[in-house]
C-alpha cells in the first residue's frame, strides 16, 4: 500500500510539474517577451536596432578557401637593394655676421664623404593586370628619402623572380606602380571599396615577416580613418584608410585586402602599434583611392589630383557627422556650385559623407573634370548642387587676409625687408601678438616669432602661409622659424585642419 502510495505521489508531481512548464511557456514567457521586443501595439520599437534584418541564415558559414586561393597567386613578394653609397656630412650654414670664424667651424667638423651601408627591405605587392602592373605601397619601393631602390626584384607564390621597373610614385597616396615584363599573369579584379560595411569579413594577403604568402582574416572595423602617416614623406597627405583586425605586420606593405568573394578592395599599408608589431589594427588605402592614382602613374607618370576648392573647418574637423566647409576658394569649384562656409557636405555622388577624412578620400578618388552631385546641410536644411572638379584648388586670398590670424590665433605681418637682409631670408611672416586661447597660445611660441617654413614649404608672407596651411591635410602641422636677434631655428608642431579638397 505504501508503495501504491509513492507511485502516486510521483505521477501527480510529474504531471504538475509538466502542466507548469506549459503554462510559463504560453503565457509567462510570451508576456516577458512582449515586454522586452515589442511595443504596446505589437510592432517592433522605433529604436530595435534591426541587426537580425541583415544576418545570415542560421548555419550559413562563411567560406574563406576560393577567396584565399585564387588570390594568393595575384600576390607577389617584393624585395629592394639599395647599394652602399658615400655620403657627405654636411652642417647647415647658421645665419651669422661672416665673420670667417664660423666658415673655419663649419669646415672642422664636415668630416668629409662617409659611407652609407647597403640597404635591403621587402614588402608586398597586387598584380592587376596579365601583362604584369603592379600596384604597392611607395614606401615599399623607396631608398629611404625620396628617391626609389637601385634594384627592385618580384617573386611570385610560384617562386618565379622578375627584375621591376618602377611606373611611377605618388607619396601622398603612399601608391606606386611596377611593372614587370611578361604575359598571361595572374591578377585580382577591382572591388569597390566605397559599398564595403563595417563588420565584413576580408582576407589580408601578403609576405610578412619574411614569410612565405600569409593569409590572415578579419573585420572591417572602421573606414576613412587618418593616422597621420603619411605626412612622414609627404606634405600633401591623403589618409582614408580602411581599418580592419587582420593581422598585418612589416613586409605585408602593399599586399592585397580582398573580399569573401576575392576582390580587391584595399592595398594594404599601415599598423598602429606602440611596438612596430601587429596589436590589433591595420590600415589599407581603399581600392577606389588607389585605383585612380594607378591609372594616373600609368597615362601620366604622375597624379592628376581633382579639387573642390574649400578647406576644412577647424573647429569641427574631427566631427563624424559630414565635413564642415571653412574656407571656400573663391575661384574654386565649390564656389562656383555655391558651397559656403558653413555648410556640411553629406554625400558626394551615391558616396556618404560622414568626415573629412572620406570628402578627401573620395574627391581624390575621382578625376579632374569630373561632373560631380554634392548633398549639403545648410541652416538645418538639406540641399543638392553639382561641381565640376578642378586642377587647382583655387586661391586662399580670403583665408590669409580674413581670418587667417582667428584660425591661428595670432595677430600676423609680413616680414619688413630690412629684417629679412638681416637675417639673410628672402620673407616671412612676423607673429606680431599670440592670443590667448588660440593654436599658437598651446605651444611654446612666443611673441615676435618669424616664420619661413610650413611642413618644409618655404613661406615669405602671409599668403603663402595660408595656402600651405591650407594644403595641409593632417590634424598638425610644423612650423619652423626664427627669432630676430638670436641664433638657431625653432620648430612647433601646431594643432591645425585637416586638410583642403
């Protein structure tokens, strides 16, 4: 009986137990599940952020293996030599009175030629085309200054080595093209890097650390990223990067960045790590980027840069929300379309705007003569125009006599003459008063601080001073001079626009 007993027990626990479980199920967790997902009306909240719109079927994985083979043969090792060279070490003049001492000083201590070892250094490079161009990075091909290696030599994933000619270079851009004899290539074919998002997959592919081809994945992690980079062998910058978590690291420079589906969307070129090895970031030049200044070095042998003629606001350079016009150049093309200062420029033809970063990355991936569509916010409002891209940026007149000295923060003249035979320069321009809260306020200058070079630009009055801080397209710029009466030159490194388009 006492078992009948426990038999029973057990059932309608078990049965209970059951009955529970139904009914949380069909009432309980449906309520906590409106609660949490739906609105009172049963739609989907304004605000639900919408990422299960865009996934991919359950169990759908992506592929890497046709990408990662049928790229890998389009990806070559480059090597360069450079042989060792005699080299004079030679002081700069100081500016004194000629008194002979100084010629005697300077002559002790020029020891004469010395030797500069043999270099050698290694990178990667895409080949684009079956006759053999090759699109990689100018620093990959460089003697270290601004000339190229004495001898450049590709190897193939075939370990097949050709002798490159060098097509042409653009530092800016930090693109060059080589181009070795032959036929019947492999190549990749260009994407479009302008309709990459943010979180899709890709393949960097390149000879790293003197290995053999290395294919490593990642993300997309960020687009139109400026590292200021470039600005080490160029005072023109152009930096839109494309910024990824593949692993990158030296002798990847000029390897491809390519799609699940093999194509090419950027050519890989930059880490950002405080110990010269991958820590978690990579840089490439979008393929939009680096296919315009490739066709340019091939027709051209040099870069024909498209302009829209307007600089950067300074006090919004940073924002992510467009590129907020500054200064527009009054015969520029921006102008003639009827941009102002002010205005925030969202979109360039079908392309989004979100910084400045990506207006100069996108204007300098078109042509000169291009007839393009701008879509602006003005006072609120949007609006749309076209412009027709110039060769010239147009003339910065207005932002020296303007407001020049409200952007630096400065009171500003031009060096009188007297000054300038004195201290043996041929111009400058006299900070007369730095202002307090002003760019030159957070430096060490000083009053009566005589400026001759921007970036290594020579400047003699103050419109040279603005058209070259109006090229400037990093974050800071360096300013070198003097002051009247005493010896050496200064450097201060100001805080300034990100550039002009």
């Amino acid at each position: 009986m006492k078992f009948k007993q426990l038999l029973l027990i057990v059932a309608v626990s078990a049965v209970s137990a059951v009955g529970s479980v139904w009914i949380y199920s069909k009432v309980v967790a449906r309520q906590y599940t409106a609660a949490f997902n739906q609105s009172s009306d049963g739609k989907v909240p304004v605000n639900y952020a919408g990422f299960l719109d865009n996934a991919a079927p359950i169990g759908e994985a992506t592929d890497f293996t046709k990408a990662a083979n049928a790229a890998v043969p389009a990806v070559v090792h480059i090597k360069t030599k450079t042989p060792a060279k005699k080299i004079t070490n030679q002081l700069p003049r100081s500016r004194g009175n000629g008194n002979g001492f100084e010629d005697l000083f300077e002559q002790f201590f020029n020891m004469g030629p010395q030797i500069q070892p043999e270099q050698r250094a290694s990178g990667s490079g895409v080949i684009i085309s079956d006759d053999g161009y090759i699109v990689t990075n100018n620093h990959v091909i460089s003697d270290g200054g601004q000339g190229v290696a004495d001898e450049i030599t590709v190897t193939l994933s075939n370990k097949k080595t050709y002798k490159a000619r060098v097509i042409g270079k653009d530092a800016s851009s930090d693109i060059a093209v080589l181009k070795i004899d032959g036929t019947g290539f492999p190549f990749l074919l260009y994407g479009n890097s302008d309709n990459i998002k943010l979180g899709q997959w890709v393949l960097a592919i390149g000879y790293p650390l003197t290995l053999e081809t290395t294919v490593t994945a990642g993300i997309i992690s960020a687009k139109g990223r400026s590292i200021g980079i470039n600005g080490r062998q160029s005072e023109t910058p152009i930096e839109s990067f494309i910024q990824t978590d593949a692993a990158v690291n030296q002798g990847n420079s000029g390897g491809a960045l390519i799609t699940t589906d093999g194509q090419l969307i950027g050519i890989n070129s930059a880490i950002y790590a405080p110990t010269g090895t991958y820590a978690g970031y990579s840089f490439a030049i979008p393929v939009n980027l680096a296919k315009k200044i490739v066709n340019d070095l091939i027709k051209f042998g040099d870069v024909k840069r498209p302009y829209l003629g307007i600089a950067a606001d300074n006090t919004k350079v940073n924002s992510t929300d467009g590129a907020y016009v500054g200064t527009v150049a009054p015969d520029g093309a921006a102008a003639s379309a009827g941009l102002k200062k002010g205005d925030i420029i969202r979109k360039i033809n079908d392309v989004n705007i979100s910084s400045w970063t990506e207006l100069q990355g996108t204007v300098a991936s078109l042509n000169t003569g291009d007839k393009v569509s701008i879509t602006y916010k003005r006072d609120g409002k949007e609006y749309t125009t076209s412009a027709t891209l110039k060769a010239d940026q147009g003339t910065y007149a207005n932002l020296a006599a303007n407001n020049l000295g409200d952007i630096l923060g400065a009171d500003l003249e031009n060096l009188d003459k007297k000054t300038a035979i004195k201290n043996e320069v041929e111009g400058g321009v006299l900070v007369k008063k730095i202002r307090p809260g002003g760019a030159f306020s957070k430096t060490r200058m000083q009053d009566e601080f005589i400026i001759t070079n921007v970036n290594g630009v020579e400047v003699k009055n103050i419109e040279d001073l603005g058209r070259a801080l109006a090229r400037s397209q990093s974050e800071s710029v360096n300013l070198e001079g003097f002051y009247d009466g005493f010896d050496g030159m200064y450097r201060y490194p100001v805080k300034l626009s990100a550039g002009d388009e």
